[in-house]
C-alpha cells in the first residue's frame, strides 16, 4: 500500500505466512479517506474469516445484518477486507475496517482473534457479500476444518496425524478436520479459544 493510505492504518496483528493485518488508526477514520488514499485502484476486495468471541455488541451487528448466532461463545466471523501489494515489495497486506474497534484497544469486550485462526478469500467465496458496506459481518458457513470426538461418547472419531492409521485423540480435543478418521466426528467452530473458556461449551 501507498504511504498516504498507510498514514490511516494501524497494525492488528500478523496472520499466517507473515500476512499484516491493518485496521483504521482509530474511530475518525472514514472510508472515504482510506479510498481518496488508494484503497479502490491499489487493492482487492476479499473476505477474511475469524474465529471470534461472540460479545453482546458483535451479536447486534450479526443480527442487524440478518444472521442469527448460535448459542456458542464462538463463531466464524466474515467481514470485507482489502489486498494490497506492499510498500517494500514483501508480502501483501490486509485492510480490514471492521477491525477499528481493536485499534481503539477495548479489549474487556473485545477480544481480538488468535492469527492462526484467520484467513482471507476471494470474494466469489461468499457471493454477494462484498461491496454492502466495508464494515459489514456476516457468518460463515463453510466447514471449518477443525473436529472432535463427541461429547456425549462414542470411539468412531480417530486422529491420524502422522500416517499410523489413525489413534484415539480423547473426547472433546480439537484437531483438524483433515487429519480425521472415522464416521463420528463432530464439526467444531474453531481450534482455540482465549485462557479461561471452555472449549466444550464454547465451540
């Protein structure tokens, strides 16, 4: 990104592979000023997907834009983001202007996500989602890739983590989806939460 357009953001965290996320530097940040920057020719609409904690004031802006959240604490949380090449030619960089709120450090509500549950798409991924505003959210609806073996009993889940066939992982861990061995599996929202959650309850 261009330094003008830079001069807006501010770092949230850096995702997988080393990709930086940004978000405005603070509420009076608008985005009319990130676009007269060069947000529009510079970068590409995508779609990230979270795992998020789902705090009373995300839950109304789920609900204001006609998705309903389940009972669980977490959830994956699509928003509209923006690509852009980097301004010392490493990797790209990542714009996302529903992420304000965690440059404004408001961490007793919320709670900002662990990297390595986060990743951006293109935007034909979620059809009709991009474009209806930069600070939209919706609910993703796409598997997750991450299971367990139920709750409620049963051995036909199995982990298969380094070829051997598959091994009991214990009921209640989290593992990837792809590692999954077994018809019983149980689809979870995500693979952590932050200390003092409970996994069981909370994916």
């Amino acid at each position: 990104m261009n330094p003008t357009l830079r001069g807006f953001l501010a770092v949230v965290f850096v995702a997988a592979g080393g990709l930086a996320v940004f978000t405005y530097r603070d509420q009076s940040v608008t985005f009319a000023d990130v676009a007269d920057a060069g947000i529009g020719p510079d970068c590409n609409p995508r779609i990230v997907t979270c795992l998020e904690r789902l705090n009373p004031a995300l839950r109304n802006k789920l609900a204001d834009s006609g998705y309903v959240a389940g009972p669980k604490a977490y959830a994956r949380i699509i928003r509209q983001a923006y690509r852009c090449p980097s301004t010392d030619g490493g990797k790209s960089e990542l714009i996302v202007p529903g992420f304000v709120r965690w440059a404004d450090a408001d961490l007793d509500t919320n709670v900002l996500p662990a990297p390595s549950q986060c990743a951006d798409s293109l935007c034909t991924t979620v059809p009709g989602f991009c474009g209806q505003g930069p600070k939209r959210v919706g609910l993703a609806v796409d598997p997750s890739g991450w299971v367990r073996a139920p709750l409620d009993g049963g051995t036909d889940c199995l982990r298969d983590a380094d070829g051997d066939g598959g091994r009991w992982f214990g009921t209640g861990n989290v593992f990837p989806s792809a590692q999954a061995v077994g018809g019983n599996c149980e689809a979870v929202s995500g693979g952590t939460v932050i200390a003092g959650d409970d996994p069981d309850t909370s994916l």
